[in-house]
C-alpha cells in the first residue's frame, strides 16, 4: 500500500497547548488523525514524525526514500533556517507540500522566507488543521492520479 | 443564498493558453466551474469577475461588501505590486483566501512578496486549479460553520 | 473662474465606510463639499474627480492642463506605487498639493514613501479632512496670490 | 487660559537670512507672531522655545507637561537625528504637530526620514509660514474642541 | 500582411506637449506615422494603441497573440511598475522590442530598471522618435528574415 | 519548592578549557553551582541542562513548563540562529533570562542578533559567570516578589 | 575614597513620571539613592549627573577622567545616536558599564543598535532600576578586586 | 572629412569565435565593415580600435579629442567596472552611442550597471551587430544634422 | 599514532545515492577509505563520523580535541548556517580543513557564505572525492611537517 | 583685519591626553598656536572655538557670519552625526575646510561618512595637527587670493 | 603534447617579497617550478604568464585556446573586479582552476567574491604554493583522464 | 637623494584641458613642477609617472620599492575600482599620501568610495593642485624628520 511521511518539526509537540491563539486548540493527535483519515480516503497510509531533533527528522526523511510516495511537512521554525533539512528533502526526490497553521505573513519577518517553499509542490499556510488535509489530498492527487477519492 | 466572490487579476483570461508548462491547461472558465461546483456543495452561490484593470476589480471588491460573504482572490501579477487592491480588501473587511496556481516561490523574486498575504486567511500555493477548491472549501468553513458538505 | 482639481485615488470612495478608525467618519461628498467651500472662499471653483482606475485619474489630470490652475490630490494607494500618476501630474505642470488623512507614518514601512511629495508644493498628512481644507487655501495662495478671502 | 508651545530647532533663528531661495524671507520673530495670531483666534496663548541646544529643547518641552495643551514643533536638522528629541514629546504625551517649511522630500536623501512624524498628530511640509498656522488650526481643533475660531 | 502591435503607455499622448525639453517636440502622431513608414518599407502594417489604462494596455495585447508578429512598446512609466504589462508580454509570446525616447539612466533612480527590459529583443534608450524606427526595423529583420526594406 | 531551568547551549561544556582569554577560567561546573547557591538564597531549586543538541534543549524546555518558574538561559551559537528554541521558549511562556558571559557585541556582526533577546525579561551581557547571578537574582524578583534574600 | 560616575541620559528626570509601563515608576532620586547604597556596601562614593544636553554629560565624563573608577550608564535615547558620548567614554578609558531599564529589543528597531555596548564591560538590559545595581556591583568587582561586599 | 571612432572593448576580438549562442556568428572584421558602410552613406569616415588593455581605449579616446566627431562604444566587460573609461569619454566631451550585441538584461546581475550609459546619447542592447548600425545613424543625425544619407 | 578527524555532516550518508549529476557516484564508504589511504601514506590514522545531528557531530570535534591532530570537514548544509559548529571547531583548537565536493558558487546564493572558511587552514570547493585528498595531505603537511610521503 | 574661525568639536579638549597612538600628542593649545601662526603669516586673525556642546559650537558658527571670512572645522564626532551643525555651516555661506588629525577611514564604518565633506572646500585626513595648518593655508588662499605668505 | 597555462595575476611577481607573513617565502620562479614539476608527472607541458597588465593576462588566456588543455589561474587582485578576466576566461572555454595562496576569507570584504569562482571547475584557498600542485593535478585529472601520474 | 614617486592615474593627462570647471586649468606639467619644487625645498628629488593603464603604474610602484621613501598619488578613477593597485602599494610598504584636486564628496556616489584611503597617511581632497604640494610635506615630514625647509 501507498505511504505518505508526516513530518511536523520542532515544538509542534506542543501543538494545542501552546499559544492557542495563534495555532488554535487541536492537539498533535488530532493532526495525525486526520492526516490518516484524509489518506486512507485515497488509500494510502501515513507514516508519522515529530522531532525537536532536526537530526531526527532529516533521518526520518532519508527512511522514507524508498518507503514512501510524497511528504506532507510542516517544519515549524526549521522552515526559516534548516538547509540541511531542504537537503534531505531534494535528496530523497519526493513530492513535498508544506504546510503552516497560522498565517505567518502576519509574524516576524524572519518568518517570511522558507527554505522549503521554492522546493515543494505547494505551500498551504493560515488554514490550520486543514491545511494538512488540504495537502494530502494535492499529493494524493499528484501520487495516485486523477482519480478521487 | 450566501455568496463569494471569485477575483482573478491581470492575464488570468489567458489561462491554458499561455504558458501551459506554467499554469497547465484548465481555462478560466474551468476555474470558475470548479469553484462554483466546490462551493455549491457548501449552499453557497458565486459570483465571478475577471479584469486585465485594477479599477474594475477594485469596483467588484467594493460591490461585494454588502453581497458575498468573502472573497476567493487570485491577485495575478497585481499581488506583488498593487497597494489598492490590498486596500479595497481591508475595506470591504471580507475574509479574503489568496491563491496562486504555480508556484511564485520558484519563479522571479519580485514574485516573492505579496501585498495580499498578511491581510488574507489562507494562502495557497501551487496547487493549479485545485488550489481554488481549497480556498473555497477554507472559507466555507469560516463563514458557514464546521458542518462539512 | 479660476478652477481646482480635486483627484481622490483608490477606495477613498469608501470614505467614512471603511476603517472608520483610520479614516473618520466623513464621506467623501464631505470631503468635496468641504473643498468647494473653501475654495469657494477664494474666489475658485472646484472639479472633483475619485476613481479606482489610475487611467481615469490620469486622464482627468490631462484635462486639466488648460482648465485648472491646481491640483489638490490624495491618491490613496497610489501614493506609493504610481509613476505613471506622478508622470501625469509633472506633465501637466501645475502646483500640486498632497494630502493624506490619516498619518501614513504610523502604518506599514510600504506607505512611507511617495511618487509625488517630490513634485508636490505642500504635503498634509494626518489632518483628517481638513487636510484638504489647508491645501486648498494653500494652492489658493501660490494661485490668487497673497490676498487672503 | 490654554497654551501651545512653540519649538523652533537648531538654525531656524537664521530664518530669513539664511538661503532665502529655500526658507523665503520670513524671519523667526514672524513665525512666532503669525503663531500668536492665529491662535489668539482660538483663545490660546504660545509659548516659545529657539535654541541651537538640542538640552535646552528637550528641557522645554519637559516644562511644557503641565502649562501647555500641545506643541508646534519645527525640530529643524534635528528631524532627522534626535532620538531624545523624540523620547521627550513622548514622554510629556502632548499631541504635536510637525512643521517643515520648504519640502524635505526635494532635499537630501537623510531628510527624507523624520524621528517625529510617527508620534504627531499631523505632518506640515513645504507650506512655508503658513505650516505654521494650518499646524496651530489642527491642534488648537484637538485641543478646544470642534468649534471654530 | 503581417503586422506589428505598437504600444505607448500612460502619458506619451502628451508628447510634444509636455517637457519638451525631456521628450522633445514630436507628437505621438509623429511617432505613428513614423513606425507606420518604417514598417511599410518592409511590408509590415501598424496596429497602434495608446492609453493612460494599464488594462486597456494589456487587452490590446492580448489581441494582439493572434494578429501581429510582433510587439513595438513604450511602455512609459509602466516600465517601471507593471508586472501585468511583463506578464502580457511573455503571455503572447511575440517578439518585443522597447523602446524609451529619453535617456532614462540619466534620471531618477526608480527610472533606472525595467520590467520589460528581460523578456526584450532589444532595447533602444535616448535616440528619440527614432528608437521607434530602430525597433521596427530590428523586429522586422527577426519577423521577416534578413532580407532588406 | 519553586524551581528554576538553567540552560546552557551548544560548547558551553568547554567552560574553563575553550579560549580562557574571552570565556575566563571558571567551568560549567562553577556555573551551575553559583546559580545553584545563588537561587537557594531565594529558595529556589535549580534544573540544570547543557547539550550540544538543540533538540535536548528545547525538550528540556517543554519538560520545564510544568515543573519550573523561570528559565536563565545561555543559548551560546543557536543565540543566533535558532528559530527553534525561541519558540520554545515563547511556547512554554515562563519568565526568561538571558545570558552572554563575553561582551558579543565585540565580537562578528553575526553574534550581535540574539533570537532571545526580545522575549527574554532581561539581557546580561559581559559579566561573566556574574551575569548568570544577576539572571538568577532578577528571575527569583519576579518569581517570589519583592522580598530580598 | 574610589568613587563611581552615574551617567543618566536625556529625558531620564522623567522617570517615574513617564510611561510608567514602560519604565516603571521608581524616580531618578531612587535610581540615585539605589546606586548609592549599592555602591557603599562596596566601600564606594557616587556622583550623579543627568542632563538633557550632551555636553553637560561629556563634560561630566572628562571630569571624572582623574576623579572616579568607573562608569556606570544609562545613555537613554544618545546610546543609538552619539558617536561624541562614546567617544568621551573611550577617551577616560574608564571601565563602563550599560544598563537599559526597559528592553529595548522589544522597542523600535532604531533602538537595538548602542554605540556604547562594545566599549562597554557589561550591558544590562531591562532589569529595570535594578539593573542600576547589578552593574555596580559588576564595576565594584573590576575596580576593587574579587572581595565581595 | 568628419569621423568617427568606433571602439569595442576586452574579448571583443573574440566576436564570431566565443559563445556564438550568445554574441551570433559575425566576427569584428564584420562589425568595422558595418561601421564603415553605415557611416559612408553619411559622409563619415570610421577610425577602429579594439584592445584587451583598458588603457589603450583611453589613450585611443584621448586621441580622438581632436579628430572624431562622436564615439561608437562596446565596451565589453569594462562597461560595469570601469569609471578610468566613463572619465575618458566625458573628459573628450564628444557624443557616445554605446552598444551591447546581447540582451545585458538576461545575464548576471553584474552586468545590469554601465558607467556608460547615463553619460551617453543613446543607448542600443540586444540588437546584434545591427546594434552598431543603428548607433551610427543615430550619431551621424547629431553630428551632421537632420539631412538623411 | 597521529589522527586526524574526518567529518561529514547532514545527507552526505546519501552520497552516490542523492543526486549524483552534482554529487558524484562515490559513496560516503569511499570518501572514508580515500582519506584513510591518502592519510596512512604520512603515516596518520583516521577517526570518520557522519551525521544528520548538529550535536553529535559537535560531540565529536570536542571529543578529538586531546585525541586528534587536525580536523578534515565538509560539514554539508551546516557550513552556511550553523554557528555552534564554528565554535565548536575554534574551541578544539585544531587546524581545519573545509571541503566542498560540488562547486558551491555555481548554486543558490545562500551557499556562497561559509561559517567555517574563515577559521579553516585551506579551503577546497568543486574537486569531488579529490578534494578529501588534497585536504589531507595539506593538514598532513602542517601536522608531520614538511617530509613528503 | 581678515578672521578666520577655528572650530573644534567634542572631546577635541582631551587632545594630547586621550588615546595618544590615534591622536599623537599635541594638545588643544598646541592646535590653536598653530593655527595662529599659519594665519598670521597670511595676515589673518584666528578666533578659536572648542566645546563638547553642539549648541555652543552652532552658536559660535552664527557669530562668525559677519565676522569670518572662512572656518576651519574639526567636528569630531559630530562629523558623522550632526545635521544641525551642516546646516550652521551651509547657513552662514562661509568657505569651509574640514580636518581630521587621524585617518577616519582606518577605524569604525560609521567613521567614513561626513556630514561636512560635500560642503567643505578642502577635507585633509591623518595630517595630524599639521593639517590645520593645511587647512588654513588652503582657506587663506581662498580668501585673499593668489599671493603666498 | 598537452599544455597547460599557469596565469598570475597583478603583484604575484613580488611573492616571496611583499607580506611574507601573508603569502609566504616563496616566489614567483618557485611556483612556476612546482607548477612544472608537477604537471610533467602526468605528460604535460607548462606555458606560464604573469603580469601586472590585465590585458597582458587577456591575450594571453585569447592565445591559449587553441594551444592549452586548461588553465591554473591566480587573478590576484583582478579576483575581486575584472569581468573582462571573467568574460576572458569563458570566451576561450578551458577548464579553470582558481588558486589563492592566503585565505581570502579572513581578509577584508572586498575580497570575499570573486569573478572566477563560480565558471571554474575548482577552488583551492589558503593551501601556500602547494594550491597550485593541487590544481594542476585536478585539472590534469580532468584532461587526461582517471589515470595516476 | 631621497626621493619621491609622484603617481598620477588615468585620464590626468587630460589636466587642464578637460572639465576645467571641476580640475582647474593646471596642466600635469604644472603638477609635476609643483612637486618637484616642494620636494626639492626638503631635499627630496622626485620620479614621476601618468598612464592611463593600470599595469603601468603598478610596475613603477614596485619599482619604487628600494629606490624611493613615499609616494605621493592621484589614482584618479582607479581610487574606486582598483584593488590591484591597493596591493601594488601595500606590497611595497612606503607611507603614502593620496590627493584628490576635486572633492569628491560632492560628486557621484561611486566616487565616495577610495580603495587606497585606508592604508595612505594622510588623504588631501578638493585642494586642487595644491594638494599635491601638501602631501609632499606630509611625507617630507615623515620621511626626513620634524626638521622643516
């Protein structure tokens, strides 16, 4: 069966705890469910990761090379900084859509740029939880064909 | 009948004419076929305006402050450089979903910034015609309630 | 009769509509209003002109070349991003007063530069509508000469 | 009764004998009386401050806390350089107007910034003399309510 | 026949009439007339289009994608702004050739690059009416191969 | 008993061995047990961690959130480049104190930018080991009130 | 008897007065009094100046060139503009220490930048008036040697 | 009989020879021979240099103070680097047309500056060796007036 | 026996595998056997790590500060990012030599900026597998001295 | 008889005294002599001007309008910070000439711009108190002409 | 039989005499010897230049295209600025590789880009004299193929 | 003899007969002889050079390096763009005097910028020829001791 790698980065543990004012009240739970939910609809399975360790999540990506078909990642503050995680990802040759919660266009600057967007197939930000469901569905589109679900 | 307005910017007539290695194959009319079908499955009517002039989309925005319920906008290449649109948005207070089709990260850098983005709800990036379905579904979500379709 | 342009730029139609926070409450009849009084005091008329599309701003700053003797303007977004508007207000060659209601240097870095302060005799910014009062007088003065009303 | 104070920065006892083509012919003494009438008609006294010494300003404004209802300033080279300048009006939390008399925006690129116009009322530039007036008119409208002189 | 689009943007229906002493005394009628000579001294007919509207711009070329071979601009001080005029250009992708009848690099700095300048031909910059002449001649030689008017 | 985080990032476990000339002489030991001694002063207990894995940090962090007061930190390099471990330090929303025991703003441009600094209570920089007594003694103000050891 | 200088900038006589959110509401007269009994319980004398005038302050620094130890300073709004301040500093070659009672890196970004910081021994920043006290302790260390109080 | 110079800068000699994808397939001997003819036809004789060495364009610029009537330039390389060049050309005080065979716009950031440009009559990018044409008759209209060949 | 450490850091485990037309098919096993081969010829052992982790690489510098002679590093994404691994390097003291297998400067802009290059011995860019040789052999040269193998 | 005024900026007292190895040992008085001198034996009064007050400094500029002929300014500091005192100077309309005893362009960045340069006559760097006398020989020849002393 | 040219750029003819402790005690004849001795271990020749005459270094990389296999090139100070080397260099389409003896990277600012680096096949900094063996022997690598000298 | 090398750069050949306005109308025969007369008053003869190539005056530099004491230059454009001559001067290591007979600060931006400024003396600018003459002083004064001619 297909597989897609969840990849949520660092403090993304914390999801629904910290600053629900910003990236709301549902939990890393919940994220994982629903990201399986949407992907069984297409028939595929979810592999999932969450590190603080960026050393973690670039090994998880390398594991994946072979095992899945596309990435869903949202890599939280890594997105601004990590190159070394871009690397995995163009290293592995998988389709990526990354994802952000809240709308951070309206953040600091230095959340402006992503190391991650330019090369991923799409970029899905401010529409919260949904917008995991959102990206699964785009790289389920791309991996299994025009079909729907 | 809640409603929504479809904004497409300058050049967006021409779509799966020009430059189909870009923007792909789907024509306008497919876009605002797909968006109203998308929407119609959450009770919601659209109204669609395309303009190669500011002005006339800067007229829509303003006339649909008192009939839509929000606004599904691809801004073209006004995203990067027109203030007024930004401010005909903010004006008409309307929760706003920003689309584009390909992928702006990988293009041009004046294509990097968005006038529209921090004032917007949900960006999507990347996702050709089905990014529009997203941002509708998004919004539907905001302004209809969490009932799903 | 010695006559005055008045321009008004891009959503300041929705004056006294949209953000009243920022912008007051008057409307834009208000604002008209109050220029032709002013003006009025001076022995001047006044042409008013408002749209969303720079083309029409453009065009009514042509026709004034050989009817007017001043142009009071707040271009509202085009402030900051219109050469063509700038190029239109050298071309003809009159006395130029700008005016901008509320205090552009207390909102976003993007409105704190203007195509036309440079070409402008006065700037008033942040006076609310009697911003457009002083710049009538102004103008009034470089065109009437010293005499006051 | 109520009072305004009027700061005048480093050079603008020059007034009417340096650089006429820029400053016009106008000297200080005529600033401030032109001030004092103009208030007058609105039932305000002026109190005014010249001085070379950035100290001495600050010291007046510090005065002004609890005698006077609002400043006119012309902070003069000062505009561009003064941080404490700027700490002292706010620091006193009187509404402020700024008043430049020949149009910054035409002269060197280091006076295009102001240190004052984000915490004032409103901006003045380029009207000669009579900034000053129209700046005592908005504040003395802040200061005394909607009534007219 | 084959034809040639020639596109003057926001103010050139000024030219000879304002700052003649920038842009000279040739009207935009001369301008006409003289890519209408040129062109026909190589078989060519001349569709022009003038316009303060960057809209009206932008529709004409699109018309343009399927009657013309080629695309003679002015794109005024949409040069320097216009993302949608670049994105009609590469939209109907005709050969370009711009053209400015001043110096451009010897004015402001705002003034100095162009929008359009990479997706060009040719640039033709400061030779006056008759820049036009040499871009059609130079779009002439790519449309109708080396052979001479 | 109320519980402080102290912790200290990547190759500060070199104190004492690593550049004495700009570090001092006293090593990681010496530090946790004058923050140790100086937090009993205040009755407080003291959680140490130092590592050269940003991930232990932050998971550190997230631990500290239920279980401590107040965070003294001394993020050495990742001061200046992780994203990371200020949000989580934002994310667990407890008192922070930052640490630099040379004066940064000697040393490479790079080291003048802090992604603490603006979320920290306060900043002590130069002091040497001192400067962690001083974070120690301003968190437990804050921490257990006004009363003095 | 060794004495210390205490330097307070331009507008710090309104301590206590002035946005006491920001500053909190201790006065000049308890920053003084703080220091001084901070200083006694080292064996030390105090003199303070504070000034609004730049030259009162330098003149101060050069006359405790032969007279004082050290030099404990809050620049307020000269630390981000006086290259003059900075320079008297480094010409008694005193040992400085910098202390901001509020954060400045929270502040506008004209206020992350201090000429004095990297002439400086310590910076403490946002400590509030008890920052006055950590550096004089950190200076009574330098100058009277490692003997605590 | 009046004359003109022809220059053309470092690793033009290469013409015909280096990267003809980007410089076509003429050689200099070529572009001299264009000169020629072009300049003939308007009773004008051609002196030709091209030289690797910077200092033998000056030396042949200074020559030409006294015998050329205006100057034809491809400065190659030494169009973004160097000012020895510009100081040249102005220093004869003769008209310069400068040419550029490929589109600069397209290439390396680098060369998007010219020290010539803003110094010349004209300027001529991207038209291939017609590019020289076109830059004599532009010359030749200034040097021996309105009168066509 | 004199060592030397052989650090590879984050994706180069992927080396012969991701990417090959800008890496090479030579896997990371190679690069280790190179080095050591080239090594035991001046009679030097190796100690090889490679990881996805910032810190255990870090851990591994610290560790072969008394066991080690020199330090051979291509530290992969982290050259341009990560401060922690300078220090790291500068607080062990050693020489160090940086390697690059693809030419960094023909990429994107962000890899032009290395945090090592600066307080590396030798610097190697674009010479694939070799340019591990050449590294050691050069530090061999600084360790053994000037005796060839 | 003919005066020329000597202005010496802040902290220019403590010469001779402060940081010797940048400013050689020469005192103020030393300075002043010098400069007499070198006036005298052009006929020339000199009246001397030091102060760490910016005002007094502007002040003493004023006063010299109707009774100098010329300034010789050392700002220090104020070189690269002072407006005010460029406007003093360009007030007065009096030949300028700026002198710095150490070679700014050897020490901090901030060092390398002036605010006096481009409206001073003459600008003599790292000539020690040698170039005073620079100075007032190049002004004694601005002002009385060709014959030398 | 192959050939390689060895080009030095301006000021390498003073190696061994100017900065020692920055470039070393070798000069110019021993670099030309080592570039000699090690190209012959693997069949080739060695044409060498060195010149303080950027188009002495143009001509002779003109002349070596159709007589060399590649190029070892140190551009000395025309690293940082010669577009015309640049442009040289891939007109005549031979493998580069580019040496400096000194590691630029700790040197001032200017010379941390280079013309060279990103059209050449490897980059060797910092290595003395023995960069120059490593190039030849890279490019030898590259021109005759995997065989070992 | 002790001597002196007198460097001039590109185009002040052209002294006194180009831009009269800006250079004045001394010829280089005038600056020569000015030279070697001040020289002569120390006892110092003087070598002189002019070329318009950069490779020229670098040779007579280095050969200046055991026959001459200082040198005195006008590097003309190459002040701003030479970093080959910067490496010229310092490889020889005599103290150097750089003139400028305009001031530069007043001209275009690209001229504030001197590579040679930071390692000469002392820098002269805006003294026209006379600055020539100042420099040979300064380095008279440096080269053969405080005794005076």
């Amino acid at each position: 069966m297909t597989r897609l790698l969840l990849v949520n980065g660092p403090n993304l543990n914390l999801l629904g705890v910290r600053e629900p004012e910003t990236y709301g009240t549902a939990t890393l739970d919940d994220v994982v469910e629903l990201v399986r939910v949407t992907a069984s609809r297409w028939g595929l399975e979810v592999e999932a990761v969450q590190s603080n360790h960026e050393g973690v999540l670039i090994d998880a990506i390398h594991a994946a090379r072979l095992t899945c078909a596309g990435i869903v990642i949202n890599p939280g503050a890594l997105t601004h900084t990590s190159v070394a995680l871009r690397d995995a990802l163009t290293g592995v040759a998988l389709p990526v859509a990354e994802v952000h919660m809240s709308n951070v266009h309206r953040r600091e600057p230095f959340r402006h740029h992503s190391y991650v967007s330019d090369i991923a197939e799409i970029v899905v930000v401010g529409a919260g939880v949904q917008g995991y469901a959102f990206a699964v569905e785009r790289l389920a589109g791309l991996v299994t064909g025009p079909a729907t679900p």
